[in-house]
C-alpha cells in the first residue's frame, strides 16, 4: 500500500436489501424472543432494525412471515453412532445453545403458549428430533429416552435463558455439560450397551 485510500466500493443494491433484510430478521429474533408473538410490535421491530414499518412491511408483507421468517428452526443433526458418541453429540448441541443465545428457538419457546403458528413449528421441529433420536437409541424405550433427552434440553435452554433463575442462568456452558453428561450417556443407552 502506498498510504493513499483506495475508495470503497458502495454495496450493490441486491447487497443493501440482504443487509436490512438480515437487521430487521435480527431485530425480529430478538423482540419475539424477550417479549413473544404478542407483545412483538412491527413499529418496535423496525425501531431497532433502523428502518421504518413501511419497509418491514414491504420486505415481509405481515407481522406472521416475519415471525416465520425469524423463528425458522434450523435441524439438529445427530448421527447414529454408540451411546458415548450420541451423548456427545446431543451435548455439543446443547454447548453451542449455552455459548450463543438460540434466539431463534427462544423466539419459538416464547411465542408458542400464545400463537398457533409458534406452537406448530416448535412441534414439527421436535418430531424431526425425536424420530432423529429414537432411531438412534438402543432398546424398547428409545422413543421415551428421546422425549426426556428433548426435555430436558428445552428444560435447560428456558431455564437460562426466559426464567433466568437460580444458578443455571449464569453457569457456564462446561459445567452444565458436565453436569448432564452421565444422564445423557444413560439416556442414548449406553448402560444396554455394556
């Protein structure tokens, strides 16, 4: 570099709209996970996405895409493999929700006592997650063995993040894996194992 500026390229229009498009979503994921469907307000979501009503409304036409949009669940993988290795897998799932607020799934677990739609999503996730897990747990009892797995990492991640009580809201995400580990490893089969 010779110390002179090289000029900035200005973002192309396709490139502007993805920009807010994406702050609004933001904007969105946060409000519906802190205050859920309800309380939500296109007026407030625009506010903090630095635009107007307007142009939340021309972007996604009703205040029901936009929680669509920004609620959208992406699947959990979790691959057949032994006991051991499907705990640790579920765990890691679980530590990514510890170190970054699921705000997606927060804005689902939120909104789902009050809008149908809420609700409806976070079931059609978690059968994808149950079928998932019960085709990979050993024995009889896999399908229970998932529910309380899928409970207890609901259970969890409404715990620290919405009720924000007790000692769980600020502990790290190493002690509570570490904490659940064994259950984990007992409820993927791994005591049918040995």
């Amino acid at each position: 570099m010779n110390g002179v500026n090289e000029p900035s390229r200005r973002p192309s229009r396709a490139e502007q709209r993805r920009g807010t498009e994406t702050r609004i979503l933001e904007a969105a994921r946060r409000s519906f996970a802190e205050l859920g469907y309800e309380r939500t307000t296109i007026r407030a979501v625009a506010a903090a996405a630095g635009v107007n009503g307007g142009l939340v409304m021309h972007y996604f036409g009703s205040k029901e895409e936009l929680f669509s949009r920004a609620a959208k669940l992406a699947p959990d993988e979790v691959a057949a493999g032994t006991p051991d290795e499907v705990a640790g897998a579920l765990l890691e799932l679980l530590r990514k929700r510890l170190v970054d607020e699921p705000v997606a799934s927060l804005a689902v677990l939120r909104s789902m006592l009050t809008h149908a739609d809420a609700a409806e999503d976070f079931r059609a996730a978690a059968v994808r997650r149950l079928e998932q897990l019960t085709a990979v747990i050993p024995g009889t009892d896999a399908e229970l063995r998932a529910s309380v797995l899928n409970a207890i990492i609901n259970g969890v991640l409404v715990e620290r993040y919405l009720l924000r009580l007790g000692r769980l809201a600020d502990a790290s995400p190493d002690e509570i894996v570490d904490l659940l580990r064994p259950c984990f490893q007992s409820l993927t089969g791994r005591d049918q194992a040995m």
